[in-house]
C-alpha cells in the first residue's frame, strides 16, 4: 500500500525564497510530498521574474493552483484577511479546513495564529524544505549553504551556521 502524500499548502515567501536561490524545482522533487498554492498566493506576486518562475513550475507540474470554494474556508479566509496577509490568511484558511501543512516563513501574529489552528509540527520553512532535499539527495550541504548565503543577502536568516548542523541533530 503506498504512503499517502502529505499536501502542503505554500504561502508566497517560500515560494520567493526558492525562486531567489533556483530551487522551485524542490516542489516538484520532494517524493510523498504535493504543494498547492492558492490562487491569493499567486495574485502576491509582483515581480515578472518570479510570476515566470512560479508558472513554469505550475505547468510542469511541481505546484498545483488551487480555489477556495468551502463556505467554511472562505469565512476562515475573511476572518484572517482582517488581521494579515490575503495569502497567508488563504494559507491557514486552506491548510486548517483541510488538515494539510503550511509552508510559510512568517513569523509574529502568523506564527501564533497558524500554532494555534494547525500545530507546530505541520508547520514547514524554507530551511526545512532544503533539509529535506539535501536529505532526499535533491541538493548537497555545500549547496544548500550556498542558497542559505543568497537568502541571508536578500534579508532572510536562518538561525544556524550551516545545513551540516541540521543533519548532526
């Protein structure tokens, strides 16, 4: 009997952080694994470059678009559009309806807020993402540090030296 997948729902900042260092392909990679991005996502995105990126990996396959129809899901979404993002709140909305995780490097109210209706352990950031692939032989250590140096230019730290760290614990 096959492993179920495990569907995670992507909020636009991971998605930002893989175009960034050219590692979209992650989504598509990452055997057991399905990531959606809903369609409040895709409408955060503003810059070309990226919205090429993320479209490419769409028709290849690698992220699927997905619509908010559930009554239920759509006045979580309005509650939540309230009090953050459009995306993030599609996010939660999306993810706490349907028992899915979240991918999401937001931290703050977000954090707190997706904790409390989701739990911590369905919760996955960039850096999981490039653990997971270096663990999955998708990308080495060198190369995952490399990308955790990209981010860290482009104002996103990860709270550790290297990815090596990660694996030792």
């Amino acid at each position: 009997m096959p492993s179920p997948v495990k569907i995670v729902v992507t909020d636009t900042n991971v998605l930002i952080n893989l175009v960034h260092i050219s590692r979209l392909g992650l989504c598509g990679g990452l055997q057991g694994m399905e990531f959606i991005v809903p369609e409040a996502v895709l409408r955060e995105l503003t810059q070309d470059e990226q919205r090429v990126a993320i479209d490419m990996a769409i028709a290849s396959g690698g992220l699927r678009v997905d619509s908010m129809t559930d009554l239920g899901e759509l006045a979580t979404y309005s509650d939540l559009a309230d009090r953050m993002g459009k995306g993030e709140a599609a996010c939660l909305a999306v993810a706490s309806a349907r028992g899915w995780s979240l991918a999401s490097d937001e931290k703050g109210r977000f954090r707190r807020e997706a904790v409390a209706r989701i739990g911590e352990a369905r919760l996955i950031g960039t850096a999981d993402l490039l653990l997971m692939g270096i663990r999955a032989g998708l990308l080495s250590v060198k190369e995952a540090d490399e990308a955790k140096v990209t981010l860290e230019s482009r104002r996103f730290k990860m709270p550790f030296d290297s990815f090596r760290d990660l694996l030792q614990s």
